[in-house]
C-alpha cells in the first residue's frame, strides 16, 4: 500500500475520533446550554445549511488556490470551535460556533476528498476507498467509548479539547507528510 494512502488512513481516522467523540454527548451538551432540548434542531441546522451554503466555494477556491491553505484552515477552525465549546454559554453563541464549524468542514472536506480521489489508484480505487470507510466507521464505535471514559473521568471540556485536537493533528498530517501536486 502507497504511503499517501497509509497517511490518509491516519487522517481519516483522526478525523473520524475527533468528530465522533461528539456524537453521543452533543445534545445532552446543547441541553445544559440552552436548558431546553428542543433548540438541538437549531444547532444543527445551522452546521449543515452552511455546510451546504459553503463548500461550492471553498471547492472552487481549493481548485484555484491548492489543498493545503484549506486543510490547515479547516482544522484550525474546527479546533477554535471546539475550544468555543467550552466557553459557550448561551445558544446563540452554539449556533454561530455551529456555522463557524459548517465553515471549517466546507475548506476541509473538497481539499481532503480531491486529496482522496488523486491518490487512490485506478486499479484499486473501490478497496481503498472501502479501507477509508472501514477506517472511518471503526473509529466512530471507537471514540464513543473514548468519548465516555475522557467524559467520565475529565469532563466535557476536556472531550471538546480532544476532539479538536484530533482534528487538527490530522490536518497537519495531511499538509506536511503528504507530497502532493497543490
């Protein structure tokens, strides 16, 4: 196996540990925030519309400026808003880290899935892409058990903390060990 797929592995489980440690304790987080567990449809919303709204283009500025400066920006501002998380108070302030967060995931994910699509090969494009899937999937199980003990024994700050972190050593692996044409 080549090593940019072996460091797209990496990246794609570090990814998938960060984003995952959330998933099980995000709304019990909006709850403590807004004290009412009905506004979690608000939080998320906000992520996926600008999700939506942006990643056409930051798609066409990965095209025109390279990977690179979008991948770092993007898990920089998935750090910041993780950080942010742990300073929010107020649902307000969730919803715009929730539009800052659908911010970050429009410049990473073009420049991370055109990254996917130069380096797997053409003979065996569907297995490694099945690899980066499996990858994906097993670390999602795998940070809901990670997610639960740092909960447990740290505390929710501390589970924002690593979630960004993971998200941004991934970041860093992807712009400084991976030799790529932009």
């Amino acid at each position: 196996m080549r090593r940019e797929i072996r460091l797209l592995l990496l990246a794609e489980l570090l990814i998938a540990l960060g984003l995952g440690m959330l998933g099980p304790y995000y709304a019990i987080y909006v709850e403590k925030i807004a004290n009412d567990n009905s506004l979690i449809g608000y939080s998320y919303a906000a992520f996926w519309l600008s999700v939506g709204f942006f990643s056409p283009l930051f798609g066409r500025f990965v095209d025109r400026k390279g990977r690179k400066i979008f991948l770092i920006l993007g898990g920089f501002l998935a750090f910041l808003v993780s950080i942010g998380y742990t300073l929010a108070s107020a649902i307000y302030q969730l919803i715009l880290l929730e539009i800052i967060n659908g911010i970050a995931t429009a410049c990473f994910n073009p420049a991370y899935k055109s990254m996917v699509s130069e380096f797997t090969s053409k003979k065996s494009k569907g297995f490694e892409y099945g690899l980066l899937d499996s990858v994906s999937y097993m670390a999602y199980g795998i940070s809901a058990l990670l997610a639960t003990i740092i909960l447990a024994n740290l505390g929710l700050k501390s589970l924002f903390i690593f979630s960004g972190t993971f998200q941004l050593v991934s970041s860093i692996i992807l712009t400084r060990k991976v030799s790529y044409k932009s």
